[in-house]
C-alpha cells in the first residue's frame, strides 16, 4: 500500500450532521399526482387510436383487451 493509500485509510470518518431535507407541500404533491394521471390518460388514449389505426391498415382486428390496477394490458379471451 503506498503512503496516500494508508493516510485515506487512516484519515477518521466525517460525521454526518442530521439535516432535514424540507418535504414539497402537500397541494403541491397533489397537482404533479394529478398532473401525473391526466398525462398517463392522455397517452392512453393516443396509443388506442394509434393502435387501431394500425389495425385498419393491416386489416387485422384487435384483440380485446383490458388494463389491470399496475396499467398492463391483457387479452380478454372470450369463451
């Protein structure tokens, strides 16, 4: 080990200091949550009508399909 390696080593921890990180209000959270799911709708909808634009267009149908709680599509299969 050379001398700057054992005098990293030997140098003592720096102690953290217990700082409090200020928190966003509260109405604040709401609107970028809000924000968040006009966003994600929003995208929703531009993905179907992408989706069944390119059905038209290759004549195939689409498969019915539904979006659970975590916003993943599944295939309904009909029986």
């Amino acid at each position: 080990m050379s001398a700057e390696s054992q005098e990293k080593v030997q140098e003592p921890a720096r102690e953290m200091k217990d700082e409090k990180i200020p928190l966003p209000e509260l109405h604040q959270t709401r609107d970028v949550s809000e924000k968040v799911t006009e966003s994600r709708e929003l995208l929703g909808k531009q993905m179907s009508a992408n989706l069944i634009a390119i059905a038209e267009l290759i004549n195939k149908p689409i498969p019915q399909m539904q979006v659970d709680e975590h916003g993943v599509f599944h295939e309904v299969k009909s029986n």
